[in-house]
C-alpha cells in the first residue's frame, strides 16, 4: 500500500512548528523545550472557540498549520484523528463529578467528553461534509491511524488528513497514564504525487512483533518515550533528515504481536 506526504505538522515543547522541528532533526538549532503557548484556534466560532479544551486546541493547532501552507480544501477532505485516550482532563472532571452526593455533570463537559469531540469542532471549523474516522488505540495509536488513514486514500483514491495528539492527564491519572508532554502531529496524504510531496511512503504489516525504530537524535529520542503520539518522531525526522532519492525503513509496534513496517522515500 502506498502513500504520499504531501505536508507536515508538529507541536510540542521544543517542536513547536515543522520549520523548528526540521532544524533540530538535522541539528542545526539546539533542542529547547520550551512549554507551547495556549493555541487559540483561527478557524472556530466564537462560541466553539470557549467551549474548546485545551486538548482540542493542541489538535487544531496542528490541522490549522497544514491549512496555512496547502492549497486543499480541507472542508473536503477526509479526516482520521487519533488519540490514546481522549481528553483525560474532561475524563477526570467528570469522575470527580459523579463522587459527589449530587452527581453533576456539565454540559460543556459532558459535550467534550466523547472520543470524537476534536474531530466534531474540526468539522463545524471547516464546514466539512467529509467523512471522518476517530481512533484510539493506547500507545499504538499513530501505527493505527496511520494504517487507517493510509488505508482510506488508496480506497477512496483520495486525499486525508492524519491527526495524532494527546496531551498530559492530570492526577491521580498520571500515575496510571505518565504521559509528560503535550504533543500533536498531522500528515496530509494523497494517492498519486504532486508538486509539493515530500515523500513516499510503502506501507506492509507484519505478523512478527519488532523492535520499534528509534530516533537517530538523542534528545528527539527521549521525546518518543513521553507520549503515544510522539511514536511519529521517527517518521517525521526521515521526512526532515533524509536526503532526495534516499530511503528509510521504519518500524513501528501495534497491538499485539503486528509491526507496521513504512518504507519511506524521500521525494
């Protein structure tokens, strides 16, 4: 199965765009993590814009950065987001809601509390009528919705945007959760090439589990560890890293014994 990358998206404590990403993968600026600002997202309604979390603002963070630097119309474009577990911060306002005597939930909670809320506000953003696919998978969920977003743009012989984020739980759930840092990225695939692709991707999924592949940046690499959505760091450091014609294979685990095997060219 075959894909092409066509534009790139980051966020997180020193990585905050794709242009800084780029020169930390290749080394040419320092690694800093300096903490993201709160992103207030361009494209909500006022109303939306209050309601929405700060894990929804992280992954609109990431899709209005592809919006600025494409020509697509994303309004019409398929969408896949993933996430380990959804708005851990919503998840907890609600337990702590339901301990006490009077058992109130929000409302606004409650509207954020559903695994597809960010999908929801990018949908009423962009006024889409395109399909959408919302994906939790644990810490595998970037090999899965990247298997999935792949999987639509070669069926629906279509472009899709690929969402990955998750930003850290609050306690007691930390404990049980340690996710570190926020951190979101976002991948606007197409099935054939075009002027602005950066690379080709073959994907094959194995039934034999493998070792998944580090980042070559040691610091990038510790980064990996932090998050379930930062398991794209080695696929996003080939894409900055490698030089044209060359290639990479990367390996990625999912859940059970299954590997998910990408061979990128660089374009």
């Amino acid at each position: 199965m075959n894909v092409f990358i066509n534009q790139v998206a980051v966020a997180t404590p020193g990585l905050h765009n794709w242009e800084v990403a780029k020169n930390v993968f290749n080394s040419n600026t320092p690694f800093e993590p300096a903490p993201l600002e709160k992103y207030k997202p361009q494209l909500l309604p006022p109303n939306e814009r209050r309601r929405a979390t700060s894990l929804v603002r992280l992954a609109f963070q990431v899709c209005e950065a592809i919006a600025d630097h494409t020509d697509n119309n994303l309004g019409q474009t398929q969408t896949v987001f993933a996430s380990s577990g959804g708005d851990y911060q919503i998840i907890d306002q609600i337990c702590r809601a339901l301990c006490k005597p009077e058992r109130m939930v929000s409302p606004t909670q409650f509207h954020n509390s559903v695994h597809n809320s960010a999908a929801g506000y990018w949908g009423i953003a962009t006024h889409s009528p395109a399909p959408s696919t919302s994906i939790s998978s644990h810490d595998f969920s970037f090999a899965a919705g990247l298997l999935e977003a792949a999987a639509i743009t070669c069926s629906e012989n279509s472009d899709t945007l690929l969402v990955v984020y998750d930003t850290q739980p609050p306690e007691p759930i930390i404990f049980k959760r340690p996710i570190t840092l926020p951190f979101a990225t976002a991948l606007l695939f197409s099935p054939t090439q075009c002027d602005n692709t950066i690379a080709k991707v073959e994907l094959s999924l194995s039934p034999e589990k493998n070792d998944p592949t580090p980042c070559k940046h040691p610091e990038v690499e510790l980064l990996r560890s932090q998050n379930p959505a930062a398991r794209s760091l080695p696929l996003l450091e080939s894409l900055a890293t490698l030089q044209q014609g060359s290639h990479q294979i990367i390996k990625l685990a999912m859940m059970g014994e299954q590997t998910l095997a990408l061979h990128c060219e660089k374009l």
